[in-house]
C-alpha cells in the first residue's frame, strides 16, 4: 500500500532586524534605526546556507528599508532562487498608518524590490500581522497596487493581530469594494475548542519542539498545508540587549539560543517550499470569503 503524499508546507522569513520589531519599539525609535549595529545581512545569509544544505526554497518577506541598505542580499535571495515577497517598508503597524500613508509605502516598496530582482514581487506581509478588522482597507491598496497573495492574517486572538473566525487555509479574500487577493492566513492549532498561534516565530521558541511538531502535524493530517515563519534576528543570540518591558523582553530573547537547531530539525521533519508553489498547488475554495471593516 501506497504511503500518504507528502504535504509541501510554505517557509517564510520575514527579513527585518532586530531593531525593527514592534516589540522593542518604545525602546528604539525608527530615527535611530541608522545608527544600530546592523545584523540582518549576515542572519541572512546565515539562514540561506542552511536553506541550501537542506535544499529548500522559501519566501522571503523583505523590508523595504532592509533593501535599500542592503540591496545584496536581496538579490542573493533571488538568484538562490528563493522568493522575494515585501514586508513593507518601515515595519509600522497598518492600523497605525493612514492611508495615504501605508499606500505611498507599499508601493515604493514593492518598487525596491522589483528594480533589485527585476521581477514581479507579487506576495506581501504586513508588519506584526496588523492586517485586522481595523486595517482591513489595506487589502484593496494591496489588490491595486498588483500584489496577487497577502500573508498576514492571523485567524486568532492576539493583543495586537488576528481575525478570529476566518479561514485557517489559503482562500480567495474580498473586501466591501470587490477588490480581491488570495489569503494565506498564519497557521493555528486546534485544540481544546481554542486556536493557539503554531506558525513560527516567537511560538516556535516559546513551545518545546515536540509541541510545534505536534501542531504542525495536526495540520498536515488534514492533507492541508500550513505555514511557517521566522526572523533573522531569531538565530542571533549575540544581538544587542535592549531595554524594554518584562513582557517585551520575554517575547523578544526567550530562547534564541535554541531557535537554529529547532529550525534545523523542522526542516528534516517536515517538507517546505515557496508560498508561491505551495499556492500554486493548493485547492482553494473558488468562492471567495468577504471581510468587512464596518
């Protein structure tokens, strides 16, 4: 008897640095940016030399800032044949732009990266998954300006992200004024009747490994694929110790020390491949959900 089809998951990584990340921004304020010791080209690479010793491809969710600073790694992703995708530019939370703003952003970002590579860019992630009920109008600036996926709703209950009750699978998402995009939401575990975020990051150092295998499982065997993502910043114990709150502190340091090997276990236990092809090769309900902001 044949063995169940080995299910392609997405590997993301979300290149910022450390001094980027939400929280550690009472601490660090995007004026000081240029004057922090810069890690993420280096993390980065990092990350592609293992990715290559395990020939797997990912998507790369780039920041628009890190780009024009370092416009090498970039294309080092790309000729790697990685994915380039964009995280945006100044890593502000959506809910806290206008408008005008974020769309003045996105675009100039989504422009970095396509000079850099010379292709389209056609995924996006919002800073800290701040895409919610609140922000939900980023959806139909994305749609226009040609993005064709977003990766950054997760459907859970978070201090400072998610929609609670939509899709836990890649689905075809349509805002109040009939703009579309396919939606790749951050994966969550079922369990005890409550969704608790299992998608990478600061989950992914928090619970022990066998936990996040157990939950990645659990989606697997429901023959759909799930998501996984990381920073950089989150293989590099060495960074600077910043100051921030008890919590912020917790979130951001807990376990960075074990992050690489877990990462490399993942690897060897599951199978990973750009959110492009996974999309590419994924059934998506052809009716499409409708998010409304009101």
């Amino acid at each position: 008897m044949q063995g169940s089809p080995v299910i392609k998951n997405a590997l993301t990584i979300d290149v910022e640095d450390y001094f980027h990340v939400a929280a550690l921004a009472e601490s660090i304020k995007p004026s000081q940016w240029d004057s922090q010791e810069c890690r993420v080209a280096r993390n980065t690479e990092t990350l592609l030399k293992l990715f290559d010793s395990h020939n797997v491809k990912a998507t790369f969710f780039v920041l628009g800032w890190v780009a024009e600073r370092y416009p090498d790694i970039v294309k080092q992703i790309d000729e790697a044949g990685h994915e380039v995708a964009s995280h945006g530019y100044s890593h502000q939370l959506v809910y806290g732009q206008t408008k005008e703003v974020f769309k003045e952003e996105t675009v100039k970002s989504k422009l970095i990266l396509e000079e850099l590579i010379q292709k389209p860019v056609l995924g996006y992630r919002a800073a800290s998954y701040s895409i919610t009920k609140q922000s939900i109008w980023a959806i139909d600036i994305l749609s226009e300006a040609g993005f064709t996926y977003d990766s950054s709703i997760f459907p859970v209950h978070h201090d400072r992200y998610g929609i609670p009750g939509t899709p836990e699978q890649p689905y075809r998402l349509i805002t109040d004024k009939g703009n579309e995009i396919t939606e790749f939401p951050l994966s969550a575990f079922d369990i005890l009747n409550y969704k608790l975020p299992i998608a990478g990051g600061g989950y992914f150092r928090l619970f022990p490994y066998w936990f996040t295998k157990l939950g990645l499982n659990s989606i697997n065997r429901k023959n759909k694929p799930f998501i996984f993502y990381l920073h950089p910043w989150e293989i590099d114990p060495q960074q600077p110790k910043v100051k921030a709150s008890r919590l912020s502190t917790f979130r951001h340091y807990n376990n960075l020390d074990k992050c690489y090997s877990r990462l490399d276990r993942l690897l060897q236990d599951f199978s990973f491949g750009r959110v492009i092809d996974v999309l590419n090769n994924s059934e998506i309900d052809p009716a499409p959900y409708l998010i409304s902001g009101k």
